[in-house]
C-alpha cells in the first residue's frame, strides 16, 4: 500500500492506537466504560463459564401499569429507562394488548432481554379499568407482594413524565428513606401526594395492609394509604412543600424531577399551567412533557376549555 512519506514515521504510532482500539473493543464491556450503559448478552469465547453480576438492583423498582395501547406508550416508556438512575428495574403491567405492543419496539425487546425491563399481564383477579379498580388493587397487601424484592417502588402513570434536565435523582428521596412522595396537593399539606407519580416505600404499605383493608368506594388509594402510613411510627411522609420538587401537578415549582397531570390528563390544573409564562417555561425545562400531550398551538392556547380539551383521555 502507497502511504504518503510523511505519514509512515506514524506507522507505529497508528499501530498503537490500532492495538489499543482492539484491545478495548475486545476485553473491556461498554458498561465498564460508560455509566448508564446497557450491556447486551452476548457471550464471548472466553467467558462462557463465568457469570456477571446483574447490574440492577432488585430492591429498586420502577413500574407502569397501562392496560391501553397508546401510541406514546413506548416512547415513554423508554425515556423514563433512560433517566431513572440506571440501576433501577422496570417493570411494565399490562394486557395483552398492551404488552404486545411495547414488545414491538426493538429497544424494549433488547431490555427485557437482559433483565431491564420485566413485563406482566395484571394478575387476573385485578382489573385496573378506573380510579375505583385501581384503587382497589393498589391498597391490596398481595398486589405489593408480587413485586418483592422490591423496597423502592416508584410508580409513573403514562400521564406523567420525568424531566431529563432535572439536577435531582430519584434517589435523592431513595437515601433519605421517604416513606411517601407524590405530586404535591398544596404547600401546607403534612403529608401525603398524588400516587401518578410517586416514591412508595413497600415494607412500610405492607405494615398498614396487613392490619387495615379499603372498603369499596372509600377515599382514593393515594389519599387513603397516606392518610394511614401518616400516622404511622416510623414511616417519613414528604410534606406538600417538599414535594414540589419532586412532582408538580398542583403546586407550581420550575425544576422539579417530573409533571403528573392529574386525572389521566384530562385535569390540567390552572395554577399550574393557566398562564403563558408558566407553560412556556415548562416546555423549556421539560421539553419530553409534550410527548404525552397533543401539540396546542399557540392561537388555540387560550386556556383552561381549548387545553383541557385537547387532552387525551
Ligand atoms: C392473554 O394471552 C394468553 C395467551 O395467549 C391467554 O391465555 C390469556 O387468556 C390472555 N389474557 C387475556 C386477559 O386476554
Ligand atoms: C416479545 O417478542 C419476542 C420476539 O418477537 C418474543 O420472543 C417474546 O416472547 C415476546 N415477549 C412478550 C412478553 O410478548
Ligand atoms: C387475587 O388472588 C390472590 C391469590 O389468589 C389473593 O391473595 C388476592 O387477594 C386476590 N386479589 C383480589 C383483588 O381479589
Ligand atoms: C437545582 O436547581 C435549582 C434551580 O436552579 C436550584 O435551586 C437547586 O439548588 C439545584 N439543586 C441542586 C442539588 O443542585
Ligand atoms: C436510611 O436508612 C439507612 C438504613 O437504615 C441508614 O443507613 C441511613 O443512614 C438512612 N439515611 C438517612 C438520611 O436517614
Ligand atoms: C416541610 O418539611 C420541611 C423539611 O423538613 C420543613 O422545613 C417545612 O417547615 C415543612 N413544611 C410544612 C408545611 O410542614
């Protein structure tokens, strides 16, 4: 091969940066590199008998209950993986219906693959069609003990999103041993938020269920469990103004870790979202909010009646 004069006193400087490349593309992982990085199973010749340690923690859950095929379902679904610190597990409950439909997308297929992301069907006897059923399932002792290991469970509904330019982690409320953090209902409340979007520690829900059971038609789940785990020893429930910088549906706050929107979207709350100023800051801050939300031009945007309306059910 011709190669230029001046280049060939490189050659052994190419040779080395070539041996190196090799070397690094060979024996260290992706996941040893670059943080956040998912390894997919393929063994190589020389480690077939040796087992890596899974890199999740199953004491860390994240889980979405979605019955529906949305079209945003995958797409959501995949940015919260990508922002949720890279430890947590997922799992996504579903139909079949549902399931068939996330299992479409290569990267959910590759996730399940290398135990990321678990996918369920809703156990049988529980159905998750409205507020009620939901609540009925989510105050059940059994339901919680299904997704043992787990301690940490965060829940995110697919009308809520999680910020990627938030400079707080999940785990913030993780370490300081939160028994409950939702979306904050107002400044002063003591405790107890929405459970759209919400930080849930299992051992302590599974202390009120033993001793305490929902009757139908009672208060919401999220309303009803805090309302106990708030008087419970031990447990430590964010309060309404800590929380708002956790999720905001309520509560205006500029950089919070994620928006839930109140009611499956259909609730945008006015003090939130009723001026301008406020929303086009949302947009910059948190521009993946629109994913779930169609796009409201600016003429249509004059409020409250054109924004509820053009949110999904
Ligand atoms: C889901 O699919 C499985 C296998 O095809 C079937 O046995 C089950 O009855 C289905 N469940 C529902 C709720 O449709
Ligand atoms: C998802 O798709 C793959 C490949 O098409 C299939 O092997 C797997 O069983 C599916 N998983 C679920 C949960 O449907
Ligand atoms: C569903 O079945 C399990 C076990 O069979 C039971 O423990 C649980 O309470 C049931 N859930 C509901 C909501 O009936
Ligand atoms: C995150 O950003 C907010 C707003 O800029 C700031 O008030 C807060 O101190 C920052 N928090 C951390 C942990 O950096
Ligand atoms: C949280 O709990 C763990 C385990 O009990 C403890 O080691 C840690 O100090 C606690 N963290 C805070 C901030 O209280
Ligand atoms: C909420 O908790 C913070 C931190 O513990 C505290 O400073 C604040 O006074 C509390 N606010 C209310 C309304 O209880």
């Amino acid at each position: 091969m011709l190669v230029p004069a001046a280049r060939r006193s490189c050659g052994p400087i190419f040779s080395l940066i070539f041996f190196g490349g090799l070397f690094v593309f060979l024996f260290l992982e992706p996941k040893d590199v670059l943080p956040g990085t998912i390894s997919v199973d393929i063994q190589s010749p020389w480690d077939i008998e040796s087992h890596t340690p899974s890199p999740y923690d199953e004491t860390k859950l994240a889980l979405l209950i979605e019955n529906r095929v949305q079209p945003h379902l995958t797409p959501l679904l995949l940015h919260f993986m990508a922002v949720v610190p890279p430890e947590w597990t997922f799992m996504f409950m579903g139909s079949n219906d549902s399931i068939a439909h996330i299992n479409k997308s290569t990267p959910i297929r590759e996730y399940t693959r290398n135990g990321k992301l678990m996918t369920r069907l809703v156990p049988q006897n529980m159905s998750i069609n409205n507020q009620e059923e939901l609540s009925r399932t989510m105050t059940n002792a059994w339901f919680y003990e299904q997704l043992l290991p787990a301690e940490w469970l965060f829940i995110f509904q697919t009308d809520s999103i999680i910020c990627a330019n938030s400079n707080v982690s999940l785990n913030y409320w993780v370490e300081n041993n939160y028994t409950w953090v939702g979306a904050s209902w107002g400044e002063d409340t003591k405790y107890g938020g929405n459970g759209g979007f919400s930080l849930r520690r299992i051992s302590h829900l599974l202390e009120v269920l033993t001793h305490q059971a929902r009757y139908d038609g009672e208060a919401l789940e999220d309303w009803w469990l805090t309302d106990r785990l708030g008087h419970m020893p031990g447990a430590k429930m964010a309060n309404g103004t800590e929380e708002k910088y956790f999720s905001v549906e309520k509560v205006p706050y500029p950089t919070p870790i994620g928006y839930h929107t109140g009611w499956s979207g259909q609730l945008l709350m006015a003090q939130v979202w009723q001026e301008k100023s406020q929303r086009d800051q949302i947009f910059e801050y948190c521009p993946e909010i629109k994913m779930m939300m169609p796009l409201v031009l600016e003429e249509e945007a004059k409020c409250e009646k054109d924004i509820h309306d053009s949110f999904p059910s």
